[in-house]
C-alpha cells in the first residue's frame, strides 16, 4: 500500500482536491486507490443533497494521474507532468449520489499511454457495488515536463 504522502505531490490535485487517500495496488497498466473523502462534510464538490456521481469521473481521472505519476516515477521522473483532462466516453452512472458511508474503490486501466497522452477505463465502486465506469482521455500539452 502507498499512502497519499507517497504519491501526492507526484500529482496536479491539491489540498481537498486531492480526493483519493492511498494506493493498494498498481502495476505498469492498473491500480487501485481507496477514498474516503466522499464523507468529508466539506468536500470540494458536495452540494446540499450530497455528492453527485457524475464527480466520480474525477475520482477516475485522478486515479489516471496517480498512476500516470507512479509510471513516471518509476522511470525516474520524479515532477509531475501537466496533464488536460479532454474527453470522458461511455460513462455509466449507476446512482445519483454517492453513498455517505463506507470508502470508495477506485480503478484504473491505461489503454494506451504516449508522450502525448493517454486513455484510461475507469470504474468507481462501493463495497461489491458499481457507481461508476467509463473512459477518459488525457493529453500532454506541448512543452510540458517528462
């Protein structure tokens, strides 16, 4: 397991943005993060009736970065390299609002990674239930770091 220390300042999510709390797993093309902030009370992205699942995207998205990051660091890139978030595909809500107890399970998938970019599948899950899936896309402006 990598707690949020390990990893965090190798991504672009800061502060209460930095919505996942530790990697249980990874490997050169998943990994699979736990959250717990969906409970915070003052989370970033929670309105009056809760957390809408259409934010569990960001929950893929950073789990794309984390990894993206750890691939990097891997390689001995230690700075975390810009990314803009460009496209979501074939995204499946499964509830409104995101469960107020018990974590998140969140995976990722790299289908394709370049210097330019990269294509992830991600799902979000709750205990044995699905909230989430979908894919999303990620490109590497021009000029931007290793």
């Amino acid at each position: 397991m990598l707690p949020k220390s390990d990893w965090s300042h190798l991504i672009p999510h800061a502060g209460g943005m930095c919505l996942l709390d530790a990697v249980l797993a990874w490997d050169a093309d998943t990994l699979h993060a736990t959250s717990d902030s969906h409970l915070r009370p003052d989370h970033p992205l929670r309105s009056p009736q809760g957390l809408h699942a259409v934010h569990l995207a960001e929950y893929g998205a950073q789990a794309m970065a984390v990894h993206g990051a750890l691939r990097a660091r891997a390689r001995g890139v230690e700075t975390a390299r810009p990314g803009m978030l460009v496209s979501l595909r074939d995204v499946a809500l499964l509830v409104e609002y995101v469960p107020t107890a018990g974590r998140l399970d969140v995976h990722a998938q790299c289908l394709y990674a370049d210097d330019a970019g990269a294509q992830y599948a991600f799902r979000v899950e709750h205990g044995d239930r699905l909230l989430a899936s979908g894919r999303a896309a990620v490109i590497h402006p021009q000029g931007a770091l290793p």
